[in-house]
C-alpha cells in the first residue's frame, strides 16, 4: 500500500488543506496606484536620516594618554612597553631601544642623552669610548657598573645621526624615565651632560650654571656633570667633572648617614 503526502497529513490532522489565492488585481485598480519617485542624493541625507546616522554611529575616541598606565607598571611590563613603543618617529629609525642597565634596587641612578649608534646596535647604554671613560669615573668614587648603580637615557631610542633629541621625543619618552626612577628609588640621580640635565630638570640653563648645586627631580636629589662623550674632546674639562665627582660622592654619605639609624 503506496502512502501518499495526503494520508501523512490526515494523519496528523492538518486537512483539509487551505490555500491562499493570489488576490486578483483589477487594471483599472492597477493603474491608480502611485508609485513614489524614489529620493535623490539631497533628498535622502536628509538632517533626521543624518542625525540617527550619527547617533548610530560614535565619534572617534581621542587617544589615551599613556602616562598613567605607565606609572603602574613593574619592570617586565615596563621594558616590554619600551621595546614596543611606537610613540614617536624615532621607532621607525632605531636598531632597537636601548631601556637601561644595572642594579634595579640601586641607590645611583646616572642619566645620559640618547643612545649613540653602538648603544643602538648593541641595546646597552654607554658603550665603547664615551662607555669606557664613564666606568673609569665610577672607578674613581669607588663605584661600578652593575653594582648599586643603574644607567639609563633620557631617551630609548638613538636618534639619527645622533642629533639632539626634539621636543615631541623627550615628552614621549619621560614617563618611561619617571617610572624608572619609582621603581629604583634612587638616593641620587647623576645628570650626565647639558641635554640630560635640561631635560632631567626641565630648564634651558647651560651646565655651568648647573654644575655644583643641588638640584631635584621629582623629590630625588640631581646633581649635573658633563657627558663623558664630550670629556672625550675636551680633555681641560675633566678636571671639573673630578670636582662635580667628589661633590656627587659627598652628598651620598650625606644622604646615606641620614638614612641610618642613629646610634
């Protein structure tokens, strides 16, 4: 026995079975009835069909402003936010960023420039000639690099040619130096050379104005010498900075006696 689709439907009780008609247009009817024109350009921008447009769609957000997020992080965050950063137009130029080097728990913190084309290649601050004097400066206060000191730049990135950093650079790169010293906690802060020490401390005074004082940055005391890049060429001046050296050295054991508990 062939069961057919009408016994399926009996069977489930859906029969009979209803069909619409088409309903049947009369061409006089057909005729009268107006089709609108369709809107033109003009018509169809119009201000209620703009402004649910632009409530559907939001406006751009302004950038973040990253110096928050920095302040917060600990020092893996913090060098992979360096590595990454895209700031400014320095990223497209640079071999890598050079972040710094040395004891993260150090009481001297030494602050240079930018790294030059070695410290690009090599993502170390203060190598080769300039590098070398600025070890045997450390040696004569009995210090040295690694050991309860830490090196960085005020900028990550070599700039090309090794020109002075721009503005728009070093207001890109400061937190990332402002966060360093947080995480430090350094008893002194060493400006190595004029643009450091006008950046570290935000003024357009020369170094010899600078040298031999006291300075801060943020609650950290500054002291200002010259870059041993430029000692390099100007041999007379380093006996000024073995001045600068010792008065560094002597503020130390006076903040490091102050630190101590008295007896």
């Amino acid at each position: 026995m062939t069961v057919t689709r009408i016994d399926i439907l009996r069977e489930l009780e859906l029969l009979p079975v209803w069909r619409l008609r088409e309903p049947v247009v009369n061409a006089a009817e057909d005729a009268s009835v107006i089709e609108p024109e369709p809107q033109s350009v003009a018509q169809a921008a119009s201000p209620a069909a703009t402004m649910e447009t632009s409530a559907a769609v939001p406006a751009t957000a302004a950038a973040p402003d990253r110096h928050p997020l920095i302040m917060q992080m600990d020092w893996p965050e913090l060098k992979q936010a360096v590595a990454a950063c895209e700031a400014c137009s320095l990223a497209s130029t640079r071999t890598q960023t050079v972040f710094g080097v040395g004891d993260e728990h150090a009481e001297w913190l030494f602050v240079g420039e930018a790294p030059g084309a070695e410290e690009d290649k090599r993502g170390e601050p203060f190598v080769g000639a300039a590098g070398q004097l600025l070890d045997n400066m450390l040696g004569a206060i009995q210090l040295k690099r690694g050991e309860n000191v830490y090196i960085a730049n005020v900028l990550k990135c070599r700039p090309p040619q090794n020109r002075d950093p721009q503005g728009e650079e070093v207001v890109k790169c400061d937190p990332f130096l402002k966060r360093q010293v947080e995480l430090i906690k350094p008893k002194l802060i060493v400006a190595l050379g004029r643009f450091a020490a006008q950046s570290v401390l935000a003024t357009e005074q020369s170094i010899g104005a600078l040298r031999g004082k006291l300075h801060d940055y943020h609650g950290v005391p500054v002291i200002v010498t010259y870059h041993p890049a430029y000692l390099l060429r100007n041999l007379p001046d380093k006996a000024k900075a073995w001045e600068d050296l010792c008065f560094a050295r002597a503020t130390m054991r006076n903040l490091q006696s102050a630190d101590s508990p008295a007896s």
